[in-house]
C-alpha cells in the first residue's frame, strides 16, 4: 500500500518493489558484505546495522554536492 506524500522540496527516495523477504539468512549475508562479525554484531543492536547498510548503500551515489573539509569541521 504506497502512500502520497507532499515532497516540500526535498528529494524522494526512489521506490523499489521488493521481491524476497528479509530474512535472518539475508540479514547476515549483508552484513557479511559490508565486513561485520558475529563478534562486531554482538556490540551493535539492529538499527546500527541497518544505518551501516544504509551508508553502504550511499556509497555508489554520485549526487553529493560537496564534501566538507577540515576548515569546514573546524567551523562547525
């Protein structure tokens, strides 16, 4: 059931049908991928891992308009 939603602006994310159920099996392959251990999971809960995915998922994404620098990070 895909809901409408009012963009104000911001980018969408793109919708993908997803065709598989995530499953245990599934959720350790990925984090096999990205180099997480069973001893790594141990000190993380669910919600890191998946923002670990998620960042992993940002990584082919081309679209990032500036990257900040030191002076940056200094200012901040």
């Amino acid at each position: 059931m895909a809901r409408k939603h009012q963009n104000h602006g911001r980018t969408q994310k793109k919708s993908r049908s997803i065709d598989r159920e995530f499953t245990t099996a599934l959720y350790l392959l990925r984090c096999a991928e990205v180099g997480l251990s069973m001893s790594d999971l141990d000190l993380l809960d669910m919600g890191m891992v998946y923002d670990i995915l998620t960042e992993k998922g940002n990584d082919s994404y081309k679209g990032w308009r500036q990257v900040a620098t030191q002076d940056d990070f200094d200012r901040f």
